[in-house]
C-alpha cells in the first residue's frame, strides 16, 4: 500500500486526465470491473437550518413560506413507500434544525426497523450528529450509541466539504470544524457503525486543499477501516450565496471532475468504492467516470432535494434499467448492492 503524503497527492492532480484515468481504472479491473448500485431512497426530513452555510441553497429560516419539517409519521410513509419499491436502504439527512430531539430520530428508526428489518437505516451527518449532541447536552459517543440502540446502522459522509479550516470559514463558517468531523467519524467507526466520506470540490478550493482532505481521509481508514465509500459531490453555485457574492460564478469543468474521480480511486484504495454521483454530475459524465475510476452509480434515490435545490437538472429518481444502461454502455459489470456493498445480484 502507498503511503501517501499530501504532498504526492497533490501532485497526481498535475498529471494529464487520460493517464489518471488508465491507472484509476485498472485499479477498478483488478477488482473484477463491476460497477455498483443501491435501491436507496433520499429523505432530507427538514430544510430549516440554524448554520445557514453560504455553500447551501437547500436551507430555509422557520418563518420562511417554503420551510418544512417532516413528522415522524411523514418520514415513516416515505420509508414504506420506499420499501414497496424495492428499496434496501433509506439515506435520511436534513439540517440543522433547533427544534429536533434525538427522540424525534429514535422514534422514527424503531418503527423502521420493527416494520422493515431488512431495510438498512443510514443516516445523520457528522454535522447532524454534533448539533444533536449540543442540543441534548450529550457526548457525541452517547448520542451515537443511543441512535444505534434504535436502529441506526451506517453513516452518509455529508458534512466534510473541504477538510480545511480556512476554506470552511468561507463556504460553512458555522459547522463543524474538519477535526471534529473526522473525530464524530472515529468515534462511529469505533462503536461499529460504518459510514461513507464526501468532498465537496469545484468551489473556492484548489487541488492542495483537496489533496490534504483526501490524506486525511486516507489515514483515518488506515486507523479505522470503518469507511466504506467516498463520494466527491460537485458543487453547484447556483442560488448559493457564494455565487451571489461573485466567488463561485459557474461549476467546475468536466476533466476537472473526472480528474478529481481519477485521484480519489487512486489514493483511497483502502475505500470499497468511489462514486460518480449522478444527481451532481449527470447520467452522460457519471457514465465517463465509471472508466475514470468510479466504480459505484449510488442509487436510485427516489428523492433528493439539496443539489435540486443548488440548480440541478438531473432527474428525482434514476430507474434500475437505466442504471443498468449506463453500466453497461460503459462497457462494465453492473451489480445491485447494499449499504455495505455485500453484493446482491450480478446482472450479466
């Protein structure tokens, strides 16, 4: 296994996108070409958000006539519909919310897991977890172990943006700090609940910045192994107040994307997968990343909400046939998955 510097990480971004590709991509042969997906649904439970990060365009003060909070029993019909459409697994994240309870969530994953024991509830990010903890004046370990008493098996990765104090104070002054983050993640990881990485990139950020975010990340799988993939979300600026202020006037180009995929399947080999998400990138570029060393598709979905809300004009869900279509025109092995890429079904 290498051992990285980010130094040497940032001096893979300087090398040309094709080479990047052929090397990430023969990672992703060597371990039988497949690319996989999820029969997941997204439910973002509330957009009322006390950190209101200038990244954002999902967030809505409590007053605001477009401001929601799900109920238990809301979050519950989506979950079971979710279930009546084949779904393995339910992603909940929302925002940060002064008037959530750990209750709230304990509730809700009880009754999904009494109802649907087979379904995996992944759910809350770091950031979700920390102001959990503020709120109800607990350690983050307690409040985890309380959540997973209730049924929580998996964290999304939702939360990270950029491992980097200086660019955080721009784009997410108000959530947590980078070490913090990657601390609520050790901790997960140490108590047995697994969880997935992001980086937010194509913003203020340059390819040091993103070069040390994935060292960091690198290292805490080496301590840990608790992480199973990594997602870089490309970051959309429309209705962002980052665009509005002039730092963020259009999103990153497509070989920027593609090399970004390219280096994180290169240095976070100690990662399951690495993800072209589709929501952000597009079904045309994810289906390009999936031969620059992205090896998962995400999933279905069902229903996401905070990229639209960024300006995304990808489609709400993603049907398994067309999942299929793009692994295959990308000439790879397509396969259902779960939460924890124990793989379920090859498709020939």
């Amino acid at each position: 296994m290498e051992e990285w510097t980010p130094k040497t990480i940032e001096e893979l971004f300087a090398l040309d996108v094709h080479e990047l590709g052929e090397l990430a991509d023969s990672i992703n042969r060597q371990n039988g070409n497949i690319v996989t997906f999820v029969v997941n649904r997204h439910i973002n439970y509330t957009n009322i958000c006390a950190s209101r990060c200038p990244l954002c365009a999902f967030y809505r003060d409590a007053g605001d006539s477009d401001a929601y909070f799900m109920s238990a029993e809301e979050v519950l019909e989506k979950a079971a519909e979710a279930v009546k459409r084949g779904a393995t697994e339910l992603h909940i994240v929302g925002a940060l919310n002064p008037e959530i309870s750990i209750e709230y969530f304990e509730r809700i994953f009880r009754r999904i897991k009494s109802k649907f024991p087979h379904v995996i509830v992944k759910a809350l990010t770091a950031t979700e977890i920390q102001f959990l903890s503020q709120i109800e004046g607990m350690s983050v370990e307690e409040v985890l172990l309380r959540l997973k008493d209730a049924g929580l098996q998996a964290m999304p990765g939702g939360g990270a943006e950029i491992l980097d104090d200086g660019i955080r104070e721009v784009i997410c002054p108000k959530k947590v700090k980078a070490e913090e983050w990657l601390r609520i993640m050790e901790i997960a990881h140490n108590i047995g609940l697994r969880s997935n990485a992001t980086m937010l990139f194509g913003h203020i950020e340059e390819p040091e910045h993103r070069a040390v975010h994935l060292y960091k990340l690198w290292q805490l799988q080496e301590r840990t192994g608790g992480f199973v993939s990594f997602i870089p979300l490309l970051f959309y600026p429309e209705n962002t107040e980052l665009n509005a202020s002039g730092l963020v006037e259009e999103r990153t180009n497509p070989v920027d994307v593609l090399k970004t995929i390219a280096v994180s399947r290169i240095v976070l080999r100690n990662f399951s997968s690495i993800r072209a998400y589709w929501v952000a990138l597009g079904e045309k570029l994810a289906q390009v990343a999936l031969n620059y060393g992205a090896n998962d598709l995400d999933g279905t979905l069902m229903e996401e909400r905070v990229t639209h809300a960024a300006g995304a004009k990808t489609p709400l869900m993603l049907p398994t046939d067309r999942i299929l279509g793009l692994v295959k025109g990308a000439n790879k092995i397509a396969a259902e998955r779960d939460t924890f890429y124990n793989i379920l079904r090859r498709y020939s």
